[in-house]
C-alpha cells in the first residue's frame, strides 16, 4: 500500500514538473483565485488583451496591476510584437483594452475630422497632432489636454474632457461622437 501511495505521488510530482517545464498554465475568469476578496469593489479589474500576444483575451486581473502583469498573464509577447508600442509600466482600469502593436505596423492617421479608420479617436493613446486635427482644438488646446493626461492619468470618459482648461459644454458636446475613451 505504501508503495502505491510514493508511485501516486512521484507520478503527481512529475507531471507538475512537466508542465512547469512547458509553461503550460490553464487561465480562468471565474472562480477567483485563491486571495483576492471576491464581491469586494476594487479587488479585481478586468482587461481584454489583444493584437500581438501569445493568448489574447479577457483577464481578471488584482486591482493596481500593470500593463506588463496582463501581457504576462496573456501568455507573454508574440514574436513579432513591437515591445516599444506598450507602456508596460502604467496601471490598467477596469474594462480597459490593451492592444499590442504588431512590428512594422504603421499607426492609424487621424482623418481631417479627427477619426481614424477604426473610428473616433482614443483620448488616451491620441498624439498631439491627431488632436490638433479634431474641430476646433488648435495645439495650445492640444497641448493642455496631453498635459490633463499625464497629470490625471487615462481618461476614464469622454466627459472627463470637460476638466481640460479651455474645453466647455459646446465644445465637449460637440467632440462628443469624434473621441473615446
């Protein structure tokens, strides 16, 4: 009996090696993982990862993760994936999509009106130029929208833009359908 009980166990012991081996790793949504307060607002975020990873998809992730947390938990970066095109180092929010750019590929332009092929322009990926391009938004009004960003952090709506110095209800009423968050 006790013979069979260590060949159980150094047969249990041996595929956990293997897999650990392989990197093989099984991802789930629910339940939660062992340690996170389930039910608690807060205790989890949720990011859809996409473009050039090796497992792109919906990941539960611990609130005050990383870019490079829900790359990792993506099974990591594809082979042609272009590493610079990603701030590993910002926090995800909620409901967030993180695409990582394909090497070589060449970004959307902002159209005349602002959008770009995909649709309206995202706030917080959108370049100086491509929001100097939007109606009625020159660089000065530009430049103040960028620097709202990099001292608040990402947009978390639309509205938000309405803290932007210089951007009241018509002008955000009427940028409305041209920008997203």
């Amino acid at each position: 009996m006790i013979v069979l009980v260590l060949l159980a166990f150094a047969v249990t012991v041996g595929i956990g090696i293997f897999r650990g081996a392989t990197g093989a790793e099984t991802v789930t949504t629910s339940p939660a993982p062992t340690g996170w307060a389930s039910g608690v607002p807060g205790a989890a975020v949720y990011v859809h990862v996409a473009g050039a990873v090796r497992e792109a998809g919906l990941y539960r992730l611990a609130a005050g993760a990383r870019v490079a947390d829900a790359v990792a938990r993506a099974g990591g970066f594809a082979d042609d994936a272009a590493r610079d095109g990603v701030n590993l180092a910002r926090t995800v929010t909620d409901g967030e999509q993180i695409v990582v750019p394909v090497e070589g590929a060449v970004p959307t332009a902002a159209a005349a009106d602002g959008t770009s092929a995909s649709g309206p322009l995202d706030l917080n990926s959108a370049t100086r130029e491509q929001l100097d391009a939007l109606p009625r938004i020159g660089p000065a009004l530009a430049d103040r929208i960028l620097a709202w960003r990099e001292e608040n952090g990402r947009f978390t709506s639309v509205d938000d833009l309405g803290s932007v110095p210089g951007i009241g209800d018509k002008l955000l009423a009427g940028l409305r359908d041209l920008v997203r968050v």
